[in-house]
C-alpha cells in the first residue's frame, strides 16, 4: 500500500510540473488523460512519515584540508563533497566547506572575479576526455547567472560551515569519476559520479 500511495504521490506530483512523458511544462491548456495506478501490495495502510522525505545524506564521498586566502582573510578550510549526481544530461554538485582555522572568505574566495559572490569559479576536469566543464549558466549574454549558490557575506569564522552547490552539463556516460578543481583548495581528484 505504501508504494501504492508513493507512487500516486509522485504520478500527481510529476503531471503537476509536466515532467511525465507525453507532457510538456507549460502555463496550462493541456488535456488531461486519467491516471490510474495498480495496487501490488498488501501492506498496512500508510502512515503520514511514510510521505516524509527521506533524510539528505551528509557523508562525504571526498574531501580536502587546504590553508587558504582570498580577500585578505587566512585560515585552514575542509572541502567535503556530499555529492555529485547525474542528472539527464546535467551534473549536481553539492558539498560543504568548514573553516578549521583563521577566517576563510568564501564571500568572494570562489568566484570568477573580486565583485563575484557567487562558486562560479569551480570547475570539473574530466581526465578521460581532457574537457573542463564550467558552471551552467542560465543564458549567454553579460547578465547570465551562474546556476549555483550565492555566497555573499560569507565570512567563516572557526568551526562554521557554509553548504554551497552547483550545476554543471554532464560528461559523457561512460565518465564515472571526475576531478573537482575549487578556487583557494585545489583539486580534489577521482570523485565518484552517482
């Protein structure tokens, strides 16, 4: 019953978004076909955690300790990457970053210019094609954003932790391990790709 209902859930959830095959996002004036959903279990009725999403994994799949500086500020930073998943034909790369020691500026420490408060200086570095993949970016003139996160008055003191992402276009298939190279860290090598 509960992947009955998991799967009625995500049924309506992805025709609301026009996500399901056949449909196109839109602001509306799509016919609607009736949806319907087979019961094959035989469990107890949900419960409402059962509709609960499951809990984010945090545990690093890479990491790196590295003494940094950017913006006049100094201190020793750790880099944990919590992941770094496929997506049709982008990559996700989510990861934290920890200051051990001193301040570390991650206002404008990993941006592409001083006035960039943004990650969109981070890069990933396929060693099997000899391609770099820059962030994406959300159109091609001079105001195009970067599609990650904003990083503006972040100034981390010791023991803080900021959790960044951003987006990427995918590597071919049969790339299954990427470098990571990060403004004031370095590059963190062989990461897996989920």
């Amino acid at each position: 019953m509960r992947k009955t209902i998991a799967l009625a859930v995500a049924a309506v959830a992805l025709a609301g978004c026009g996500a399901l095959p056949g449909r196109q996002a839109g602001g509306g004036g799509e016919e609607k076909q009736p949806q319907t959903v087979a019961e094959t279990t035989t469990e107890p009725p949900a419960t409402a955690e059962a509709t609960e999403a499951p809990p984010q994994e945090t545990r690093a799949i890479a990491s790196r300790e590295a003494d940094v500086s950017a913006g006049g500020q100094n201190g020793k930073a750790r880099v944990d990457i919590l992941g770094l998943k496929r997506q049709g034909r982008t990559l996700s790369l989510n990861w934290s970053i920890t200051a051990l020691d001193g301040k570390v500026n991650v206002h404008n420490g990993l941006g592409t210019a001083t006035l960039d408060f943004t990650v969109s200086a981070v890069s990933l570095i396929d060693p099997v094609n000899a391609k770099r993949y820059r962030v994406a970016r959300n159109g091609t003139g001079q105001d195009a954003k970067c599609v990650c996160s904003g990083t503006q008055g972040q100034f981390l003191e010791k023991g803080q932790t900021s959790t960044l992402y951003a987006v990427f276009a995918a590597p071919p298939a049969d790339v299954t391990k990427i470098n990571i190279e990060m403004p004031m860290i370095g590059v963190l090598t062989d990461v897996p790709i989920s």
